[in-house]
C-alpha cells in the first residue's frame, strides 16, 4: 500500500497528515518527512493518524527518533487520531508515555502556544 504524507501550518504547530499504513516499505518517508521539517526550522508538530490502521515497530522507530530529534532542539511531538489497533501498539511499547496522544487535531493543536506574528 503506498503512503501519502502530507504538510500543513497548524495553530502554533505543523500538521502532519499521514494515510496508509505504516510498515518497514513506508516508514522511511515518514521519517524523512519529519526529518525535512526539522530541518526547516519546524519545532512544534502534530501528526494526524486518523489514515493509519497499521503500524510496526520500523514506524515506532520513526517517531521515537522525530520525538527525539525535537526535544534536543526544544520542540514537541504529538500524535492525534490514533486508531484503536495502532494505539495499542503504542501502549505496549510504553511510547505512549513518551508521546503525548490526542484525540483529534484541534485538540492537539490547542496544548500548542499561537506562533508569533
């Protein structure tokens, strides 16, 4: 299944919207996705899961290394809409813990501060 990644300017954060699953063949575009925005001076980001209903550990990966590579430059990680299947991978592994997880987009957006003007 080929994954569709995609970049938007939130409310105080970038918006990422992820659609397919999220395996050892796609996890590498997520990743670099992410990456890019850090790269670009991107350090609040939200990642809408809603299209996502599988996920394996090369994609647990991928976030832990993004959440890892924000915090060092002070910026945040969040997850929004994950699904049931992938939340309990998430669980398991304890990222949830790491990760802040929310429910929607707009309620993951709201916990960021407005960017300045």
């Amino acid at each position: 299944m080929t994954l569709q990644v995609s970049a938007r300017s939130g409310q105080g954060c970038t918006v990422v919207q992820v659609q397919g699953d999220l395996d050892m063949a796609t996890s590498p575009q997520l990743r670099d996705t992410l990456q890019k925005l850090i790269d670009a001076g991107d350090r609040q980001v939200v990642v809408d899961m809603a299209g996502v209903g599988f996920m394996d550990s090369s994609a647990l990966g991928a976030l832990v290394v993004t959440f890892k590579s924000l915090r060092a430059v002070d910026g945040r990680l969040s997850l929004a809409a994950v699904q049931p299947g992938v939340r309990r991978v998430l669980s398991i592994t304890s990222v949830d813990r790491v990760i802040d997880i929310y429910d929607d987009v707009p309620t993951a957006e709201a916990t960021y501060p407005p960017s300045a003007v």
